[in-house]
C-alpha cells in the first residue's frame, strides 16, 4: 500500500492533497479505500471522503492530460484513474 493509498482511508484531506503536489500517482486503489474504507466506515464525514476522490480525479485528469507516450501503441498510464 503506498502512502498516498493509506492517506485516501483517512478523513485528511491535507495529506492526500500534499501527496498529491509532491508526485503521488493517483491510483483506483486510492480511490476504492476512500468510498469503501473511509466514507463507508465514516458516514459522518462523507464530505471530506468526496473532496479526497474529487482530488485525485482531479489529479488524475491533469496526469492523463500531460502525458505524451513516445510510441504512438503505449499504455496511457494504467495505474492512473479513469
């Protein structure tokens, strides 16, 4: 489990942000924690769980958006939401 993964479970939407702005890849793994471990075991910060899945959408969009593979046949980031 990487950190940015841990972080997706946990109702701080600081550290995934900040992992986020250092490089962490936003993964569907991340994702899956924050709907099925946080915002289900938390409903009563279902709030912050959406903002954590709205940002690494986000970051997921601008990763898609900026990659340019070098060989017109390669994956466009498979670990990398969407």
């Amino acid at each position: 489990m990487t950190p940015l993964e841990w972080a997706a479970g946990m109702p701080r939407t600081d550290v995934v942000h900040h992992l986020l702005a250092r490089g962490a890849t936003p993964t569907l793994q991340a994702r899956d924690r924050a709907v099925l471990w946080g915002a289900r075991r938390n409903p009563e910060k279902i709030a912050v769980f959406k903002e954590i899945v709205a940002a690494l959408g986000s970051a997921a969009a601008a990763r898609r958006a900026s990659d340019t593979p070098t060989d017109p046949g390669a994956s466009r980031g498979a670990s990398v939401l969407g």
